[in-house]
C-alpha cells in the first residue's frame, strides 16, 4: 500500500510539473498581439494650377508692378484683399526704396499670417515687384521699358495665393507667414546692387519683435515649361536639411525630371538676406536651366516674359510640393 501511495504520488508530480511547463511555453512562444493604432495619413489637398494661372493673369491685368506706379500701388491693394479675404492678419510693411537709376519710390512688403499665434511657423515668399527695365531683351529700344513679369514675380505670387485659398479651407496645424517681398528686381545688372531690398529691410525689420521661424521657402520663376529647380550653394549652406527633405519629397511624388539632384551654384536672391541677416534657414526654389544659353529662361529680363511662358504643369508641381511639405510639417512627417 505505502509502495502504491508513492507511485501516485510522483505520477502527479510529473502531471503538474507538466501542466506548469506547458502553460510557460505557451506565453514565452505566442505572446497575445498588441492592437497598436497606425498613424493617422496626412490630409493633403490639391493644388489646383488653374486657380494659380488665374491670380497670375490677374497681376498682368493691372499692368507692370514697379514701385513707386499706380500699376504697382492697385495690385498691391487687390494681393491685400485677397489674404484679407483667405482668413489672413495682413501687415503692410512700407519702405523706401532708392534704384541704380538715382530714384526712389514708396514699397511695400506683404506679410499674411495664418495662425499667427502659433509658435511653430514656417515662411512662405517671393517677390511681387516687376522689374523696371528689361534690359535683356533683344530689342535694344526695349530694354529701358518695364517688363511684364509673368514668371519672374508673377508665378511665385500666384502659386502662394493658391496655397493661401488651400489654408482657409483646410485649416493647417502651424503658423504660415507668405511673405511678398517688394524692390526684388530693381538691381543693376552684372553687380550685386540694389537688388533684393524687400527682404533686406524685412531682414533687419522683422514685422513682430524677437520672430522666428523654422525655416522658409521662397519661390522665384517657377511657373515656365520645364524647369530645372537644382540646389543652389546658398540653399545648401544655411537650409542644407530642408532642401534635401524637400527634394526627396518631390522626388517620392514623381517630380524629378524638375527638382533635379544638382548643385546649380552661386545666386543672389532673396533667401540670402532672410539667411545672414534674419538667421532664418530659407531654401530656394528657382529655375535655372542650362539649356537656354542663360542662367534663367529664355524670357528672363525681357518682354517676353507675358503669360504666354507660363506653363500648368510648373504651377501644379511646385504648388502640389510645398503643399505637402508643409501640411506634412505641420503633423511632424516632413
């Protein structure tokens, strides 16, 4: 009897040194899964070129924008009223400007602020201004007439009035600050005077006291048919980071053949001041192609540069771009 007692004693030993055994081997090799919830997607919304190419056609339609003229004053009223009408603060920014020909005319940078309580900003510019004299053009009874500027100044304004309507209707989380400089294109041709002295004072005169900004983005000649948009030394210096997230970006949304992976060299241009002076990293998007027998497009500094150079697709890749890079930053995705 003792001798059975034992035997049953250590069969159910074994039976639950077992059953222990087994239910550790159970959680160690199939451990429950975690329903751990996705990200939620970006909401992007399209750029829609058609409206850039209207607000374009719009500046033309007040005449050339050189300041100082009554051309320039109205359209500067109408760029007012239409950020007013987006949901923006709006500053108006009066300078003076004095040109390489002796003058001086009244000027005026544009700021709208979206958000402007938010401490997470990012600065969105070009310049509205149209160059005083085309002193390009083949012409040479032109080249002492302003030009009409539809690429150089109009299509970096009218790609940022779309993406300002884009903003009022699908409210972004982040501080946006479109800047429109003026006196951009006034400067002497074949020296580095009296250009860019919109954002040169803006530079020195920020429109809040102690204003920053994560970075900015300034748009130049973006609206011809096929540009080259390369990196410029100035864009790698100061915004290194930015541009290759912004290029890769471009790249990822099938737009490489124009956000080209080139070094396109030395340029002065408006982001150089908003860099040394505002020490506020700003990329470049300008086009600069090879392939015209000029830095720029064909019709840069001449008469030629009316609505006929303006092309959709441009709009619609630069636009659809810096859409995504900003509503991306504006959730951390950028």
């Amino acid at each position: 009897m003792k001798q059975l007692l034992k035997i049953c004693s250590v069969l159910i030993t074994i039976v639950l040194f077992q059953a222990c055994g087994s239910d550790n081997k159970a959680t160690v090799s199939k451990p429950q899964p975690v329903n751990t919830p996705s990200a939620a997607p970006v909401k992007i919304p399209a750029f829609i070129a058609d409206s850039s190419y209207v607000f374009i056609e719009k500046q033309l339609n007040f005449g050339t924008r050189v300041p100082g003229t009554e051309t320039h004053k109205a359209c500067k009223e109408w760029l007012v009223k239409k950020f007013k009408g987006y949901g923006a603060d709006v500053i108006e920014q009066d300078f003076t400007a004095d040109f390489p020909n002796g003058e001086s005319a009244a000027s005026t940078n544009i700021i709208a602020q979206f958000n402007p309580k938010m401490n997470k900003r990012v600065i969105l510019a070009a310049h509205w201004d149209t160059r005083m004299f085309g002193d390009q053009d083949e012409d040479p009874k032109m080249r002492n007439k302003p030009i009409p500027g539809a690429d150089d100044g109009g299509s970096g304004v009218g790609v940022l009035l779309e993406i300002a309507r884009l903003i009022k209707d699908n409210p972004i989380d982040m501080g946006i600050d479109i800047i429109l400089f003026d006196a951009e294109d006034q400067g002497a041709s074949g020296t580095n005077d009296y250009w860019c002295l919109g954002s040169k004072f803006w530079s020195r005169n920020k429109h809040i006291n102690n204003y920053s900004a994560q970075y900015g983005i300034l748009l130049d000649m973006v609206g011809a048919k096929n540009p080259t948009f390369g990196k410029d030394d100035v864009s790698r210096q100061f915004a290194g980071a930015q541009v290759e997230k912004l290029w890769t970006l471009a790249a990822r949304m099938g737009y490489s053949d124009m956000f080209v992976n080139k070094n396109t060299g030395q340029i002065i241009d408006d982001h150089v001041y908003v860099n040394t002076i505002a020490n506020i990293p700003m990329l470049d998007i300008i086009n600069r192609s090879p392939n015209t027998g000029s830095s720029f497009q064909k019709c840069w500094h001449t008469h030629c540069d009316d609505l006929s150079v303006i092309n959709k697709r441009s709009l619609k890749v630069v636009g659809q771009v810096v859409t995504a890079a900003i509503y991306k930053e504006s959730t951390g995705n950028f």
